[in-house]
C-alpha cells in the first residue's frame, strides 16, 4: 500500500487499521434490542454466491429466539421447535476512510445460538461478499497472549456507528456464571455486546465484548466503563465447532461438508429421542414427584 500523507502526518496507517478493524463491525437489530457484530467469514459457497457470517453475543438477539413445542406427524409425537426471528444487520458506509454517513441494512438467519455461552451466529441473506472480514487470532495460540498487551474495543454502543475505544488486556481467567471472560481496561458501553475487542498491534480478534462492571451507589447502579468482560476466542472457537461451522477458521472443512455433518447429528438426536420415549412406553415407571422444592438453577427453595 502506498503511503498517504496529510501534511506531516502518514494517514495510511489509519485507513489500514479502519479496514482492519472497523469495518467488520456491523450494527444488529433485533427489533427490541439493538447491539454489535463482528464479520468472521465471508466466501463464496456452492451456488456461486456469498456466504457472509457475523458473530454476536445471544443476549443481543434473545428476544428473536422462541422455543415451543409443536406435533410432528412424522414421528407422531410433539418436539420442541426453536422458531426464529429475522435480525437486521447494519453495515455503515464511510466517506474518507472514517467518517460514517450512514447504513444499510440486510436481513439475516439465525444459525447457531448457544444461551450459556451467550453467543450466536448469523448468516446474511444477501449473497453478497462484505466489505471487510475480521482476523481471528490463530487457534491454539492464545498461550501466548499477555496481560498488558495493547488492544482495541469496538462496537456500535448506544445503537450508534462504531465506536473506537484502547487500552490495555488487565486479567485472564474471570469466571462469571461458570465461564471464562477476559478483562480489558478500553471503555465499553451498552450496545458494545457482541462487538470486537483486536489485538493494537497485530489487528487480530481475540474476544467479543460482553460484560460491564456494574456497581451501586447514592445515585443507583453505575456501570464501569473501563471494566469490561469480553469472552475469548477459545471459548469462539469452541463454539464454531460444536455447532459445526468449523470452515470458518480451517480450510479442511467445507462449508457444504458441515451442513451435511449437521444434518446427520440431527437426524441421530431425532432417533435418540424416539427410542427413549418407546423405551418409556413399553417400561414405564416412577419418577418421583418434581415439586421437590428444587429450583431451575438447582439451589435449595
């Protein structure tokens, strides 16, 4: 890339870091909820259009996500059917490399969601190839990662255009609710959930910015900005390949190739449950009663 200079000042670094990081961070309307995503994969597929994937926490699109249960005449018994509501996803149009001007919006599929691990995968319906595509940081090499290294947070906080944010990674090995977050000290804001949070030196994903440090006071609860959770990109890459979209990250796999391989453990879990409700037909017995004074989260009523 040639250089750019704006007086004594070299500007192409910084159209370079914009590409780099702000460009794959897109807005997500939910329809109640408004958050961040992250562009992580964007290649063309088997028809000969674009597979374009964003990553967002689960929280952000929660309110699209519905589980009920329905009859399935096929196996002639009710199933639970997760029914899915559409997010938009807002990629910002820029005027000299940093200057939003504003947005369009393309629908977008649910694909992947995990609750727990309060993260989700969308699938543009566009067909078209995005902008820019995050660089996630090497699986398996996150031993090497320090506290102390500079890194940038970004996100579309306050349901505005992305917003940048540095500073520098403060802990490792946070555990809320059983899970594993990363501390960073740039400011994060509500609207930052499933954002990005980059490596300064080497523009690379390591984390999806969302947790803030929410304390009381005189005045009511106060969220600290500079005190934000972000979860890493091991527990990213655990979740790509439980819900098999392993082709983002490693080229032995194919996209077509992890669809058929979902098809199949759905197929399995299908026959599972159809032999566990004859066994429980042809065997019943007592269970005991569930009113035992037992929580949903296990702990004593």
């Amino acid at each position: 890339m040639a250089k750019k200079y704006y007086g004594e000042i070299e500007i192409s670094k910084y159209d370079a870091r914009h590409k780099a990081l702000v460009l794959p961070v897109v807005r997500i309307d939910a329809g109640n909820a408004t958050g961040s995503g992250t562009v992580i994969y964007s290649d063309k597929n088997a028809e000969d259009e674009f597979t374009t994937l964003v990553l967002t926490n689960e929280h952000v699109v929660d309110g699209l996500i519905k589980v009920e249960e329905r009859w399935d005449a096929l196996l002639k018994r009710p199933i639970k059917k997760d029914i899915l509501g559409i997010p938009v996803v807002e990629f910002f149009e820029y005027r000299w490399e940093s200057r939003a001007v504003g947005s369009r919006g393309v629908q977008s599929e649910i694909v992947a969601y995990d609750k727990e691990e309060d993260l989700a995968l969308l699938k543009l319906s566009s067909g078209k190839p995005a902008d820019a595509v995050a660089t996630l940081y090497p699986r398996g090499q996150e031993h090497k990662i320090r506290v102390t290294m500079p890194v940038y947070c970004i996100g579309a906080g306050a349901g505005d255009p992305p917003v940048t944010t540095e500073g520098i990674l403060s802990q490792f090995g946070r555990i809320i609710e059983n899970r594993e977050f990363w501390q960073a000290t740039a400011p994060s804001f509500f609207g930052n959930s499933g954002g990005a949070l980059f490596l300064a030196e080497t523009y690379e994903f390591i984390g999806v910015p969302a947790r803030l440090l929410v304390q009381g006071g005189l005045y009511g609860s106060q969220a600290i900005t500079h005190m934000g959770y972000s979860i890493p990109i091991t527990r990213v890459y655990n979740f790509l390949e439980h819900h098999r979209f392993r082709f983002v990250y490693d080229a032995k796999f194919t996209e077509v190739g992890e669809a058929k391989e979902r098809e199949r453990l759905r197929q399995q879990e299908k026959e599972r449950m159809g032999r566990d409700d004859s066994e429980k037909t042809e065997h019943p017995h007592q269970t005991g009663d569930a009113s035992d004074g037992v929580t949903d989260d296990g702990a004593n009523a």
